[in-house]
C-alpha cells in the first residue's frame, strides 16, 4: 500500500491553469532586492559586494516564474547557492551572502504547491543538499540548523497542505456543477417526455378522426406541430447536459405558479414575499422550473445564513424575451469575504445552462442580493 501511495504521488501532475504573473510577485522581488542593495552598502565584511550582489539578483529572479517552472526556479536559485557555497568552502571565504536569500523559502512552498509529484523528491533533495552544504560553508550550532532544516520543511508542507485544499474545492465544486447538471437533465427529461406523450395521443386521436371527419384531423395536425416544436426545443437544451443513470420520477416540476409557496414567515426566520409582474405566461417548464429552484434555494440561504434578517424579497418580472429573478434580504452580510457555497456554484451553473446569468453578492443598501436572468427560449439554439 506504502508502494502504491508512493508511486501514485510520483505521478502527480503539475495542477492546471496555475496563476499568471502580477504585480504582487514584482513587489515581493523589488522588495528582497531594495533589501539586498541596502545590505550590500551597509556591510563591511563583504569582500566583493558587486559579485554578492550579482549572486543574489540571480537567486532572487526565478520568484517571478515560481508558479510556471517551480521546478527550474529551485535548479537555478538553489544550484547557484550549492555553487557558491562550495567556492567559499574551498576558497575559505567566511563571510556569508546576504540575508534577503531567504526568500527562497518562498520556492520551497511553490515547489510542493505548483509542482509535480516527481519534482517533490528531486526539489527538496536539491533543497537539502544546500542546507548541508551552507552548514559546513558557516558552521552554526544544531538549534540554528535543526530550525533551518524546518523552516524549509515547514514551507514545503504548508504548500502541500494548500495545493490539497484547493484540489478538494476544485473537486467539490465540479461535484456540485454535476448534480445541477443531473438535475437539469432530469427536469428537461420529464419535460420531454410529457411533450411526446400529447404528441403520441394527438396522433392517435387524428388517425381515429381521420376517416369521418377530415376537417379535424388538420386541426390535430396544428396541434402535433406545436408539440412537436416545443419538444424540439427541450431536447436541444439537453444536449451537452449530463444525465444520470437513475430512473426520473417523472413528478410534475414545480414552476412560477408555485412560488406562493415560498411565501409567508417559517419559524423563526425572516418573513417572504414575492411579487410577480409582466409576461409570465407560457414559460416553458424547463425556464419555470429554473425559476422556483433558484428562488428556493435563495430563500434557503438567507433564511439560514442572513444574520438578523427579518425581510426575504422575491421579485420575478417578464419580458417577451427574457424573465428577470432578484431576491433581497435586509440581514447582516459579514465582511470577511470567503469562497462561493456550492449551492451559489450550482445555481450559477443552471443559469448558464440554460443561457442566463448569475449573480450574488452584497447589495447597494445593505443585506445579500440573487440575481439571475434567463431567456424566455433557449439562448443556444
């Protein structure tokens, strides 16, 4: 198991899409840079500040690429320490390099948080090999190398640590766009199928009337044909929707009609009103489906998230072409910002699916505001 383990962390790529370049890495390197210059003036035991400041320029540039080429940045930073460190070794050099060098703690972390599994061993490998080296180049006693030794080996897990967080965020949130999909096809299903069923009675239906009375089976035909279109429309915005093997129950989904009963005070939470106006007539039922899940769901999380909130607002307002959501609370929104719950993450990816937009987030006059746009029809067809 040890073997497998093992084996499998080896394998284990570089993570996708890693952050690019910004203005913070130039400040981080400015900022060791200004320190070093500074040092390099004010030292007097330096025997050729030039050449040690050349030496840590060169150190200290492979930050900026730490994220893109972790493992590069540790061959060149630290293989020019293991280098330099060996000269002063032979040449008996006492006096060390600038202090601003331990900001390669920083490709340390980056190594275990954006590299590959098999750059794991060889990084921290080339890392210690340093350590021992610059040991031997300026002996110090074993409280100061033990606590080197850590400091680098506390960086390397905290980026190890990190790199897992995110990969069970990525995880979980792809887990949760996979259930809105599931649930998307399953509404879309149903929809489908009752489509079908009227058209295959409508069909039956002419084929009996045909005979006797030809007139009515033209007016079957006006009404197969407008069946048929709106299946065909449902059945394109399935396409590229995930579908579970499960069976679908085939209950009649809940739609605009019945967000009254979202309305009125449950217990102990805010009271709910809900208003619609426009055209709201003849959504399809994928749209009015849509529709209630999401103004459930926001009703859910101000009920349970919305700090003292004693009011929920849900407006729904129609067009001829598309069907505007918003739901406000008047509750307390808390000021340390933290990830999207994966039910925003879900409710978002419905709203995409279905060629709409999504936004939540605090509103202008205070509490938490949904917001969500669809189309009347399907934006993909």
């Amino acid at each position: 198991m040890v073997t497998k383990a093992l084996r499998s962390l080896w394998a284990e790529p570089r993570p996708a899409n890693p952050p690019r370049r910004t203005w913070q890495d130039w400040a981080i390197v400015a900022v060791l840079v200004t320190w070093s210059v500074t040092e390099a003036v004010l030292r007097q035991d330096l025997a050729s500040r030039a050449l040690v400041l050349a030496v840590v320029l060169v150190v200290l540039a492979p930050l900026l690429w730490r994220r893109t080429h972790p493992m590069a940045a540790v061959v060149i930073s630290f293989g020019t320490l293991i280098a330099v460190d060996i000269v002063r070794i032979f040449a008996g050099e006492q006096a060390g390099l600038l202090t601003s060098i331990g900001g390669v703690l920083i490709l340390a972390y980056a190594l275990f948080r954006w590299g590959a599994g098999h750059e794991f061993a060889a990084g921290l490998a080339i890392i210690l090999v340093w350590l021992v080296i610059t040991h031997i180049a300026d002996p110090t006693s074993l409280a100061d190398t033990v606590s080197a030794f850590a400091f680098f080996l506390f960086a390397a897990a905290l980026g190890a640590a990190v790199r897992y967080h995110a990969y069970i965020r990525t995880r979980d949130i792809d887990e949760a766009k996979a259930r809105e999909r599931e649930q998307l096809a399953r509404d879309l299903h149903d929809t489908v199928a009752h489509h079908v069923s009227g058209i295959v009675i409508q069909a039956q239906a002419g084929r009996a009337i045909a005979a006797s009375h030809p007139e009515r089976a033209t007016e079957v035909l006006a009404v197969i044909e407008d069946a048929a279109s709106r299946t065909l429309r449902e059945l394109r915005a399935m396409v590229g929707v995930l579908r579970s093997a499960e069976e679908a129950d085939f209950a009649p989904q809940p739609g605009v009609a019945d967000l009254e009963r979202l309305a009125g005070i449950a217990e102990g939470g805010p009271r709910v009103d809900v208003e619609l106006s426009g055209e709201l007539d003849d959504l399809s039922p994928a749209i009015g489906a849509a529709l209630y899940r999401l103004t459930q769901e926001s009703v859910t999380n101000a009920r349970r998230h919305a700090r003292h909130a004693t009011r929920v607002a849900v407006r729904i307002e129609g067009d001829i072409e598309r069907v505007q959501l918003t739901v406000d609370d008047d509750g307390a929104v808390s000021t340390v910002a933290g990830p999207s719950g994966y039910g925003l993450v879900g409710m978002r990816e419905r709203a995409k699916l279905l060629g709409g937009t999504f936004h939540a987030g605090p509103s202008a006059s205070g509490g938490w505001r949904v917001e969500a746009m669809l189309p009347r029809a399907d934006a993909r067809r």
